[in-house]
C-alpha cells in the first residue's frame, strides 16, 4: 500500500490557504496595512503551525505584512489573519505607517498642490 501524497508538483499543496486559517477572512482587532511592520516579541509556543512559525522567524527583524505574505508564498489575505493571530497571542508587534510618521498639514499640502500648479 503507497502512502498518500500531500503534494502534487504542479498544483501544489491539496490544502487550500484558507483551510490554514480556518476559512476566517479576518481576525480580530484592527486591519493591518499591507506596509504596516511586524516584528517578533515572543518565542514560539506549542501548538502553533508551521506558517506562524515562519512568520516568527522572518519577523525577527522588521518586515512588512506584503514581505511576510512573499516570504511565506500565501495570499496577502491569509497573511494578514496569520498576523493577527499572532499578535492577539502577544508574539507579534505590529506598527502602522500613520503611526511611524506624523501626516503633513493641509496647509503644506495646499502650497504643494499651488506650487505643482504653478509648473
């Protein structure tokens, strides 16, 4: 009797990504941008899957959630829920780009749309 293949070299793996976050499109607290940085506060606890313990590992150093999901060659979507988790399990910081930088003042803005004009 031949083992069961769980890889098929042209479709890939049988398990679909959804199935990895258990067909959720979303997890809980905030959305994550697709430039937002997430870094690792943690290590691993048991019971964790092999993608959030890629994502731990890429995650040492800063990375951003779309690095993570190319890193990871998942939907940007299952990444994001992938995050979450995590971060809700407290191994994971997660900074916004609104938080990083403050936003410039509509009136810079208006002098630089004024000045564009100008050209």
């Amino acid at each position: 009797m031949t083992e069961p293949r769980w890889m098929d070299e042209d479709a890939g793996p049988i398990v679909r990504p959804y199935a990895l976050i258990n067909g959720r499109t979303r997890s809980s607290g905030e959305g994550l941008d697709l430039i937002a940085t997430v870094t690792a506060t943690g290590v691993p606890v048991a019971g964790l899957g092999p993608e959030q313990e890629h994502i731990l590992r890429v995650a040492r150093s800063p990375i951003s959630v779309a690095d993570v999901a190319v890193e990871l060659d998942l939907a940007v979507g299952v990444v994001r829920v992938l995050i979450g988790d995590l971060r809700d399990q407290g191994l994971l910081s997660v900074s916004s780009p609104s938080s990083a930088a403050p936003r410039p003042s509509e009136r810079i803005l208006k002098e630089v749309i004024n000045g564009l004009r100008a050209l």
